[in-house]
C-alpha cells in the first residue's frame, strides 16, 4: 500500500514540476507585428534614477541616468563635523568620472556667528 501511494505521489511531482515550462512555448518564435497583444522592444529605454537622503548631520542628493550611450550621473554629499563642513560629489559620464571634496574648517569666532543658523 506504502509503495503505491510513494510511487503515485512521485508520479503527481514529476508531472506538476513540468508545468512551467508548458507555458514558455514561444519564446523562440519572433513575434509579428500584426499579432495582437502586447509587444516587446528591443530598444533600451532611457531609466532615471534620483535619490534624497537627509539627516541630522548630513544630506545625500543623487542621480543616475541609464541609457543605450552609457551611464551618466552625479551626486552631491554635505556633512557637518564639530571644526566645520564637507561637501563633496563626483559627476560621471560614459569615458570619465570626476571627483571633487571641500573641508571647510571654520575658526571659533565664525563658529560662534554661525551657530544660530547650524544648529537645530
């Protein structure tokens, strides 16, 4: 009895494990033009992606751009540290990337002036 239920069960796995694959049946066929339903392209459409990070100390503000030239982005950093500031960033295209980086140190008194303004 064991021995039949063990080879029935087997049996119902072999077939259902074959299913997915049923439905993958023209996916060597070139679809036509006229042929109705949704259509495919071959062509690589542009895609943007931007992002925004903001914290207590700092922000983050990106972008990247992907498209058939290449890739194409920036992205800008700023970060408070207790003797001053940072800002930095990199602008990249296709061929070349370029880095760039600010520390600003900024002396007690200027601190003291502008500390109204930095603190939250």
């Amino acid at each position: 009895m064991s021995w039949s239920i063990t080879v029935l069960a087997l049996a119902v796995l072999v077939a259902c494990s074959g299913t997915p694959a049923l439905a993958e049946h023209m996916t060597l066929v070139t679809p036509s033009a006229e042929a109705p339903g949704p259509h495919v392209t071959t062509e690589k459409t542009p895609t943007l992606d931007l992002g925004v990070t903001l914290g207590r100390d700092g922000f983050r503000l990106g972008a990247r751009l992907f498209s058939a030239l290449g890739v194409y982005g920036a992205w800008l950093n700023g970060q408070t540290r207790p003797d001053g500031f940072t800002v930095d960033g990199r602008l990249q295209q296709p061929d070349r990337a370029y880095n760039f980086r600010l520390n600003a140190e900024i002396d007690a008194w200027a601190r003291r002036a502008l500390d109204p303004f930095l603190s939250p």
